[in-house]
C-alpha cells in the first residue's frame, strides 16, 4: 500500500534523496542564462542574414514546435505554422523561415526535417548542440545554429525566441526576466524551507490523496497545465488530467458529495476525490474569466478543494516558466512523501 508521509518533505535525510532532481529545478534559471549567453553572437549572425527581408510565412519544425506555438499563434505578423511532425510542409520554400528546437540534437526526424529545408533553399535558424546530428544535417547557406549545450526545452525556447523577437517576429522574452522568474520559484520552493512557507510542499500535501484536475486559460497557461499533469503522473504514477473547461467540468460534476462522516479506509477502495488546480497567469479576457468561474462554481457545489498557483513575473514566457517551475516542484516533493507501507 502507498501513503503520503508529508514529514519526508522537511526531512533532511529523504531531501537528500532527492538532492539530484530537486538541484536540476533549481538551476532552471542559470541554465537559461548560460544557453542565451553562449547564443549571442550566433543570434547577432542571424538577425543580421535575416534582416533583409521579412519572410512569408514562419514554420516552427520539430517536437518542440509547440511551445513556440503557445508564444507566437496570438502575436507573429506573418503566417505562423508548427510542424511537429517529420519532414516540411509541400510549400515550404526559399521565402519562408524554418525555425526549429532541438535541445538534445539527437533526433532524427528533426535531423530529417533541417535537412530537407536547406535543401528547399529555406532559411534556416536551429537551437541545437554545435557538435550533434541535427547540427550536421542542418549544415548550409542559409542556416545557423544557436549553439546549446543543456538540453533545456525552455532555456532553448527562450534562446529562439530572443532571436525572432529581434526580427520583429515574436513578442519581448527577455531572457533575464525569465531566469529571474524561475530563480524566485527556486528560492520559495526551496528544500530548505519550512512546509508551512513553502507553496510548492504545500500543493504536494493537496495531491496527496486526490487525483488532480489542472486548468490553465491563456494558451501558455493551458500548456503549463498539460506540463505540470504529465509530471504529477511520471512522478506518482497516479492519474492527473489537463484540460479545458468542458473537460474538466464533467470530472468535477461527477464527483460524489463529501461525507464528513466517511472512514476512507473502511470499504478499502482508496477512492481519491479530485482537486481543480489553477494555473492563473494573470490573462484576463473575459472568456477565460467565465469558464474559470465556471469551473470553481462547480468545485464549491460538489465540494471539491481548488488550489491557485500565481505568478507576477514580467512577461508572457516568464509567467509560464513560473508556473510550470511551481507545477513540478510539487510533483518532485509528491514522488518524496509516498512511500511503501
């Protein structure tokens, strides 16, 4: 049988356990730092081939595309298409900008993908390791690489996008307000500091026992959602979904009535009631505003606990970088406190 020992999380000798993964998130900041640091003459290289011209349309190629997507659909002045899967779309030509994220550098449909659009004469901007296949294969007149050496996704990302943004193709991502930002998650949600004042022990005490409904309304907020369930189900093994509202709403309807009386133990079904976790970005389209409130009238009427996970950082990328920083932080101190009976 698993239970959550929620003593584990100020625990000097179980923290320790975890000392490798728990110092990964920490340095989330200084690696998005290093990335954008060790890329700025090679973004220099690019603006200066890309500033002849503005290109049709911008294809984000590769697995990674999608958080580009998140940041550029809403702000890019040109037609904006992500292309996760292998190869180019038919009309991608000489007149178009290939940009592709390649943190470890080692896949190949991405290889494939680079490729086939120095081949079309595209121009071409990869974030990859200098020295990895995807690198090699991306070799030609027209392209450069952003060298990287972490294997971040976000501090990849956020290279790229520094990059577009100074080609007047993305909105501002300062990389120093970003690493800002995580460098402020890692100080509140720091193995040193006490439960009762660390938000992210905290919302890991709230999974405990419950199987977690995360919402996030802005399109960032909605991947850090995704994000932060993928890693509450890596971390637990348990179930965690992310959705829109009219997903998560029939899961929250359906959820018996609380039985303040009740033995969980009695009848042995271990059932976990659901808990709505909020990703709130600050985004305030009415909309969104609606389906959250949708959402929370909901949980109030069949007494479902709502947790809201907050971020004042300055900027779009930033604030989602918070969020999903917080997200797994929690996920990291839910995989500490379960233990084996």
């Amino acid at each position: 049988m698993t239970w959550f020992d929620e003593s584990r999380l100020d625990d000097e000798i179980a923290l320790g356990s975890a000392d490798l993964r728990l110092r990964t998130l920490a340095e989330s900041g200084s690696r998005v730092r290093r990335e954008a640091g060790a890329a700025t003459d090679a973004i220099a290289e690019a603006v200066a081939r890309a500033s002849d011209a503005r290109p049709r349309a911008v294809i984000a190629a590769g697995p990674d595309s999608r958080l580009l997507r998140a940041v550029l659909e809403p702000w890019c002045p040109v037609p904006f298409v992500a292309w996760p899967s292998a190869g180019l779309p038919g009309w991608a030509g000489s007149l178009d900008l290939v940009v592709v994220l390649a943190p470890d550098g080692s896949d190949t449909g991405t290889a494939s993908a680079v490729a086939e659009a120095a081949r079309r004469g595209c121009q071409v901007v990869v974030a990859c390791p200098a020295e990895s296949s995807v690198a090699e294969h991306a070799a030609g007149r027209y392209t450069t690489i952003l060298p990287t050496s972490t294997g971040d996704q976000l501090a990849t990302a956020v290279v790229m996008l520094s990059f577009l943004h100074q080609i007047a193709l993305g909105p501002s991502c300062g990389p120093d307000s970003v690493a800002h930002a995580l460098d402020e998650v890692a100080i509140a949600c720091s193995p040193q500091r006490d439960i009762s004042i660390n938000p992210a022990k905290m919302l890991a005490i709230c999974l405990a026992d419950a199987a977690p409904l995360v919402w996030g309304g802005s399109v960032l907020a909605a991947r850090a959602a995704r994000r932060v369930a993928e890693s509450i189900r890596r971390t637990s093994g348990r179930t965690a979904l992310a959705g829109d509202a009219e997903h998560l709403l029939p899961v929250i309807e359906l959820a018996r009535q609380r039985d303040v009386f009740a033995d969980p133990y009695a009848d042995g079904s271990g059932e976990r009631r659901p808990v709505l976790i909020v990703l709130d970005d600050g985004a305030e389209d009415p909309a969104l505003l609606e389906q959250r409130g949708r959402l929370e009238d909901a949980a109030r009427t069949r007494e479902v606990r709502v947790e809201t996970v907050t971020t004042d950082a300055d900027g779009e990328v930033a604030r989602y970088a918070s969020l999903l920083l917080n997200g797994t932080y929690a996920a990291e101190y839910l995989r500490l406190g379960l233990v084996e009976d």
